[in-house]
C-alpha cells in the first residue's frame, strides 16, 4: 500500500514523493517495512 503526492513545496528535482507500507504475515517471515520514494524530473 502506498500514497504518491506532489509536494507543497516547489523543488527542483523532485516531482512527486510518497511513502508506501508493506507488512509481512502469515508465513516464517513476519515483520513490515516503510518505504520512501520519489520522482525525479
């Protein structure tokens, strides 16, 4: 699951950001990760 958003402040390599959340269960490997992203122009 993630959000993609274009940021409030204007920079100039960046064109979207977002952060995303991956959980991990029902299988040996149980655990979750938080991911930060971005776009570049």
């Amino acid at each position: 699951m993630g959000w993609l958003m274009t940021p409030p402040v204007k920079i100039p390599f960046v064109v979207n950001i977002g952060v995303g959340m991956s959980l991990n269960y029902g299988s040996a490997f149980k655990g979750g990760s938080l991911v930060l992203f971005f776009n570049q122009a």
